[in-house]
C-alpha cells in the first residue's frame, strides 16, 4: 500500500492489491489488531452484534446514506430502539470525541448519523467529551487537551444539533455530576473485567476510565429514567458498550443496556486502516479548505486506478479499493443514481482517478465550507455551548437515580453552582 505517483487525470495512479475496508479493533482476552474485513464480521459471529436485514433499513425514514448503502452494517437491540422512535417515545443517542486533535472527516461517520437519528426520530443526543481519558493515554499535557477539547466543541456545534434535545459534557468540566456516576458504576467493573476487554492499563486512570465511558452511555437513562438508547459508533469503540451493557445487566440501577448502531471506519487517505487524529499520517481536518482538500485527494489518496492510461482504458478502475470512492460512497454523494453512474464509470474506464478525485473533493468542500460557516470562533464558544449543558435539575435527576441526590456544597462553600 502507497500513496498515488501520479495524481493526474491522464495516468491514474499505481496501487497495491489491498482491500480498502478499514477495520475494527477487536478486543477479547487480548487487544487484536485487525486487517481484514473478518474483524467487521467477528462483531457479530463472536460478540453478539446483530446484521442489519433489509427490514430493519426500511424503517429507518429516508435512511442515511451509511445505513442504505451498507456500511453501517450492524447493531445491538435496535429493534428496541426503532420500535419505541415508532410509537413516539423517548430514544436518546450517545457519541463522543476524545480530544487527541482537530476533528477530520472520520469524525464525520458518528456525528453524522446521530445528527440523522435526532431528525428522523426526535432522539435526544447525548455528546461526551472524554477529555480525561485522552491526558491519561496520550503524551499530551492538561493545557493541550484543553486547547483541542475547546476546539472540537466548536466543530461539535457545527453539526447542528437541536439545542433542545441535546447535551454536550466534557469529562472535567461536568465531573460534579459525572464523577459520582462513575464512582456508581466502577465497582462493577472488576481488574479482570478491565484486562479482558482492554488488556493491562499504563495508569490507574486509564484502568478508572472505562467507568467513566459507562457513564457516558447510561447517562441519557440517569436523567430521564429506563429508555432506548443506542450508540452509533465506529467498530473499534464496541468494546466499550460491551462493558456498559455488562454494567447495566447487573440490575443494581434504573436503567436498560444500552444499544448500538456498529459502522465500518471511513478508510485513512492511504488505503486500510482508520483515520486518526493523533497521528501523522495525511488526513483532511473539519478545517481544511477547498485548496487543501483537493491537494490532500490528488496527493494521498489511494487510488483504485491501474497502471498506465491505456491499462485503465481497457481494464477500467476498482472503486471498491478507491478512497475517493468510498468517501463518496460514506457520506459525500448523496445521490444514490450519481454514486451508481460513477462506479459504472470508473469500472469502464470511462472515469478517471483525477476526475474521480476531484468529483469527491467538490462534495467533500462543499460539505466543509457548510460546516465551517456553522462553527463558533474561540471567543463565541462559551456563549454558543450555553444551551447545551446540563441544567441543574438534570443534574439532579441523574444523581439521584444512583442514589446521592441533592445537598453537597460545591467547592467554593456557597452551594451554588
């Protein structure tokens, strides 16, 4: 696997014979490190996750392109789900963000589908950001992580979420009331729980966090009582709603286990393997602009194209390998008939990876140049995040549901927040 030699329209590009599905970091007795589709598949062969059948995609209103064109290929209790969101009930949704980095597209593929979930059911959006556990297993300082949590708030209002039926916490910042729900949970969670799912920690709190991402995802019920809830998430954080499920089953607190929503990652621009934001490898950020876009696409990203322009002419392209293609075929074709046009197209011959290429990164700019419009500046990212937070009687009610209610002072002895 490579990057592309030769981004231009007349001479697609050399490339390995890699397959191009990222891949789920499974974890068991030991953390695996996956490479082949077979990971997607052990979520459901060996940890219980459930295919999505052609039935369930229909219920789901005018679906997602993740959803309809398969890639977000499994779940866990979605039938619980889609028939509460169907009667009118209360459904909540959880995804978050570590702060390890700017946000870039692989961000996208969560985020988006919970903002779809919020508009086509009414769901209420829950949004942690797990700052603590990014200062506890990265080499990055307090100061840096605060620095890049501020700066993923900005791209999390950006999305757009109804500020009415979402809210956004940040592990340190909201530690008053997600602290004691942890401190709830933890003592579920045992060392060998931990070291089966995780493997062994470097710290005490790496082998605390996992409380606290059970929090996270059982917090939507802590304040509003047993519900449907589900996680739409990448493969490799399934671990973690594993242990929350585990934790709920327990049946000492008033909630249910939470479900999921499983998808396959959005390839890193250099063939197979997740894109990561604490890495160097070459990505587009939420912030790029067109320029950058198109430069990054054309440079890096790996090609399905042959060899030689007639080679291509001839044998034509696999968009199945292509990471333009399946940036497209994720989120940034929305056009189920121009998507099918440019597979047949590039399967031909017809198409090539420069054109390919910079068909993906109009629709990816597009989509940024949106995105960027909605996000706050530094300066107006406290005003803007406001009506997102937690009100007190929220607070109240979630701790409470484990137990502790209302009369700790605060900190500064005037017992008001």
């Amino acid at each position: 696997m490579h990057d592309d030699t030769d981004p231009t329209d007349e001479s697609p590009t050399d490339r390995d014979a890699t397959t191009d599905d990222a891949n789920a970091t499974e974890t068991a007795a030991t953390t695996t490190d996956p490479t082949t589709t077979d990971e997607y598949e052990r979520l459901v062969s060996e940890f219980g996750a459930d295919p999505l059948d052609d039935d369930q995609r229909a219920r789901f209103p005018d679906a997602h392109p993740l959803i309809r064109r398969g890639l977000a290929y499994a779940g866990r209790d979605l039938n619980d789900f889609l028939a509460a969101a169907e009667r009118g009930e209360r459904v909540s949704v959880v995804t978050g963000v570590g702060p390890s980095g700017p946000m870039h597209l692989g961000h996208t593929v969560a985020f988006s589908l919970a903002k779809y979930l919020q508009e086509a059911f009414g769901a209420f959006v829950y949004v942690p950001l797990s700052d603590d556990e990014k200062f506890f297993t990265r080499e990055q300082t307090l100061a840096e992580t605060r620095a890049y949590t501020r700066e993923n708030l900005r791209d999390v209002l950006a999305f757009g979420f109804d500020p009415e039926r979402t809210r956004i916490v940040v592990d340190t910042a909201d530690a008053d009331v997600l602290y004691p729900l942890a401190t709830a949970l933890a003592k579920a969670v045992t060392p060998a729980t931990y070291e089966a799912v995780y493997g062994s920690a470097d710290n005490v709190g790496a082998s605390f966090y996992p409380a606290m991402q059970a929090a996270h995802l059982l917090l939507p019920q802590f304040v509003d009582g047993a519900h449907p809830t589900t996680v739409p998430i990448a493969v490799d954080q399934d671990p973690h709603v594993r242990l929350a499920r585990d934790v709920a089953a327990k049946e000492r607190l008033p909630v249910s286990k939470p479900g999921a929503l499983l998808a396959k990652f959005l390839p890193a621009l250099t063939g197979p393997g997740k894109m990561s934001s604490s890495d160097d490898a070459p990505r587009i950020d939420l912030t790029a602009d067109r320029e950058t876009v198109r430069d990054v696409l054309l440079t890096h990203a790996y090609s399905g194209g042959r060899d030689s322009l007639d080679a291509h002419r001839e044998h034509g392209g696999d968009p199945e390998v292509d990471v333009a293609f399946q940036y497209l075929r994720a989120l940034f074709e929305p056009d189920d008939e121009v998507l099918a046009r440019l597979d047949r197209e590039y399967r031909a011959g017809e198409l090539l990876t420069g054109e390919l290429k910079t068909h993906a990164a109009d629709r990816i700019s597009e989509f940024l140049d949106a995105h960027q419009t909605r996000c706050p500046s530094d300066d107006e990212l406290d005003a803007a995040l406001e009506p997102y937070l937690l009100t007190d009687a929220e607070r109240g009610r979630a701790l409470a549901a484990v137990g502790l209610g209302t009369g700790v002072r605060t900190l500064d002895g005037s017992g008001q927040r």
